[in-house]
C-alpha cells in the first residue's frame, strides 16, 4: 500500500472541523459489526489508526455521538453531523480511529483487517489479509501492526 506524503490532513463533510495526521497508520481495518453498520449508513465502517500524538483537530470542537460509552467514544462534527474518528479510553493516548475518507486523499486506504465477521453481511467481499469472527485479541495486535508496515509505502 502506497499513501501520499505526510502530513495529511482531512475534515468532515461541511468542513467545519479539520484533522491533520503527521504519521503513518499502524494498522487499517474494516469493521463489519451491526453498531459500525448503523453508524455508517453502510455494510461496514473504515477506520485507520494513527499514533494519538499523532493526530490533531486543528479546525472545530467535535461532539460525542454515536457510542456514548465508558469503553469508545465516537467523535462527529457538530454540524453535519459527520463521523470522524473514535477513541478508546483504555488507550486513547495511545491512538484514534480515524474514518480514512475524511481525508483529503483516500485512494491508498486498504483495509488489512476485517472484524465481526460473525456479523457481515453475507455479499460483502473486501480484500483485508486477516479476518476475524470479532475483534483480534489484544495480544494479536502488535504482530498485525508489524505486518501491516512492512507492507506500507509513502510517496515522497
């Protein structure tokens, strides 16, 4: 996978609210559970995690939608009502699930993971190397992430 030069930056779809990522992703996925399918309006919903230091709203104050929880939250802009990112608050600090079409080029987004297959729609075929029936183990993911960068390749 070849992704343009960093940093990148990205924003919601009325653009009141702007994001810029200064660091490759650690790891791409999508994510086939009935929560992301509702979320996205879609069979599956694209995520792309960056290092949280990383990663900054450089434009608008996001809002809490969607998953309100203790575990992830769902930041949206506050106008459009957009999906952005999430972030997990056991390791927030440590990286964001961005959406990667917020960005202003996503053509180099590949999926390298899938999850929840056990509730994928049965016609949905994408081209992730892992698939797994929920989420990977915890202990899987840092394999999965050094898989992930062998095979990731920036424009300069």
């Amino acid at each position: 996978m070849t992704m343009p030069s960093l940093p990148m930056t990205g924003h919601c779809r009325c653009t009141q609210v702007e994001v810029r990522i200064s660091a490759p992703p650690l790891l791409t996925g999508a994510y086939h559970c009935t929560g992301c399918q509702r979320m996205s309006s879609s069979a599956f919903s694209l995520s792309a995690a960056f290092p949280g230091d990383c990663f900054e709203v450089t434009k608008g104050e996001p809002v809490i939608g969607g998953l309100h929880g203790d575990e992830a939250q769902h930041f949206h802009c506050p106008h459009c009502m957009s999906w952005m990112f999430t972030r997990v608050r056991s390791v927030a600090d440590a990286f964001v699930n961005l959406r990667p079409t917020r960005l202003e080029n996503a053509l180099w987004f590949v999926p390298f993971i899938e999850s929840y297959m056990s509730e994928k729609l049965p016609w949905v075929t994408i081209p992730a190397k892992h698939s797994y029936t929920e989420f990977p183990s915890m202990d899987a993911y840092p394999a999965l992430m050094q898989d992930f960068g062998k095979g990731l390749r920036q424009v300069q």
